[in-house]
C-alpha cells in the first residue's frame, strides 16, 4: 500500500481553507505553513453542510517538510516574493507544488525547484466568499488541470468540492484569459462601488461592465487568437451575492491584486501602442481607495 502523502498549505485564505478541508476530509493530515501567527479555524458551508477545518498542524518552521509531498500555494500575487525568498531555504524533494493563484502563470518564478519536483498551474472557477473571519461560504466550482499529468486527485465521490476537467494547451490558455477578463471586471466595479457581485447587473453599473469588457477583449484580440468568454457569461457568472477578493482586501485594509488585473491589461496596450482608458480610470481609483483609512 502506497504511503500517504504530508499535505502542506501555504495561505489559509478562502482557497487554502477550501482545499484544505477537502484534502482534511479524506483523511489526510494538513500542515499550514504560518510565521505570521496561528491562523483561525475556518467553517466552509457547502450544500447546506458545515465542515469545520480546525484539524490541522501549524508549522512555522518550513525546514520540516519533508519529502515527496504536496504543497499547496494560495495567497495574493504580491505576497510571491516572500514564499520564493522562504522557498529558497529549503531542499525540497519529490515534492509537487499547486499554485492555486487566480490562473496567472508564476511557475518559471519557481523553476529554482526543479527538476526533482513538480510544479503545477491548475485554474479555479469557484463562488467561495469568506463571509466572515472565520467562515468562507463555497458554492461550487471547477478546478482545471493542463492534461492528464497535471493530475492531482481532489475526489472524494460525489460530495467533492470541485469537478475536474483537463484542457488541451490551447484550452488551457483560453481558460487562463477568459479568468483574466472576469477578474478584470467583477473585481474592481464591485470594489469601487461597495456592492456584491451581482450588484453589477444594475443598469446604472453594467454599461461600465460593458466599456471595460469591450477595451480588454479588444487588446487581448490583438496578442491571441481567441473566442473569448463572452459578457453575457460574465453576467451570469457575477449571479451571487459573493464580495469579491477586491472588496473585501479594501475592507480589511490589505493589497489589492489590481496590478495584476487591470495593470496587465494597461501594460499589454501599452507596448501595442494602444490606448486603455478605462482600465487605467479603475485602477487609479482603486489606487485612491487603497490608502489607509479612506475606504472606512
């Protein structure tokens, strides 16, 4: 019989909480790496089920992974230089890492770690919301792998928390745009205007949705060669009464992910020599809204 696998989580947000308790529930052991204090206990509603992840070992010495497990990566883009400074420490082995980061490509930032282990970029689509410090709300969701060696088994029958699917390369990429565009959307109008996702079908926002739609579709299209997601799904996507990331780092008085977002859009116009317009308006007034105190 194989041995089980040590399962490590880096970042107990909504994400590492989810994975985490699905990870917990099928009997494995889970280490949160922490070195900024205990984490809370998280509850994750699920199909009117409660599933209390507070099972866990905290570890705030990362020399102590050991080899051939699996380390789960889920924090903010911005917090990537601390884990690679972190990372770097240790003498990993036969050990696969999962980045679970909103679909952005980090993995050559790791390549350090390779060849003896595996890093893997699987995209989430999920309607998670922590609704409290110590809740997370999860109404199911996808996790997508690049092909069959990507593959890391998160079943657990037919109360899994997410489906799985494998996507061909190009597919792959698509997924990884059309997440971007989402993103790009759903986070920075429902953080401006202090609404839940479906605030955004209001008519007084959704010609916004459809300006900034429009601008990044339209330089994307200039890089790939696309059928990109199209902004009736983004409407049908933002049907929940989720807070986004970005509402809620604002909130809490944290980093947002907006340069990571609407700055790459800026960032990929600019070097077309295109214009962005409304991708720079939302940025600069989430800039605004970033500084201490003047979200409150």
């Amino acid at each position: 019989m194989q041995e089980q696998r040590e399962i490590y989580i880096y970042g107990l947000g909504a994400i590492g909480s989810l994975v985490g308790a699905e990870f917990s529930r099928r009997g494995f052991a889970i280490n949160v790496l922490e070195r900024k204090g205990s984490p809370a206990w998280r509850v994750l509603n699920y199909n009117n089920q409660v599933f209390r992840f507070d099972n866990f070992k905290l570890l705030k010495k990362f020399e102590n992974i050991i080899k051939n497990s699996i380390i789960l990566i889920s924090v903010k883009l911005y917090d990537l230089a601390e884990i690679i400074k972190n990372l770097k420490k240790i003498k990993f082995i036969n050990c696969d890492f999962i980045l679970l980061m909103n679909g952005f490509e980090i993995g050559k930032e790791l390549d350090f770690l390779k060849p003896s282990n595996r890093i893997k970029e699987p995209v989430l689509t999920l309607s998670a919301t922590m609704t409290s410090l110590d809740e997370v709300s999860f109404y199911g969701g996808w996790i997508f792998f690049k092909d069959e060696e990507e593959k890391i088994d998160l079943k657990t029958g037919n109360a899994c928390f997410f489906k799985e699917k494998y996507l061909k390369e190009d597919d792959f990429e698509k997924m990884k745009l059309d997440k971007l565009i989402v993103n790009s959307i759903i986070n920075p109008l429902t953080a401006i205007f202090k609404i839940r996702n479906r605030g955004i079908l209001n008519p007084k926002y959704s010609k916004l949705v459809t300006l900034l739609y429009d601008e990044i579709v339209f330089v994307l299209g200039k890089l790939y060669h696309y059928d990109f997601i199209k902004i009736a799904e983004i409407f049908e996507i933002a049907e929940t009464d989720n807070f986004s990331s970005m509402l809620q780092d604002l909130k809490k008085n944290r980093t947002t992910e907006i340069d990571f977002f609407n700055g790459k859009i800026i960032k990929l116009a600019e070097d077309l020599g295109l214009a962005a317009p409304y991708n720079r308006m939302v940025r600069e007034i989430i800039a605004v809204f970033s500084q201490k105190g003047y979200y409150d």
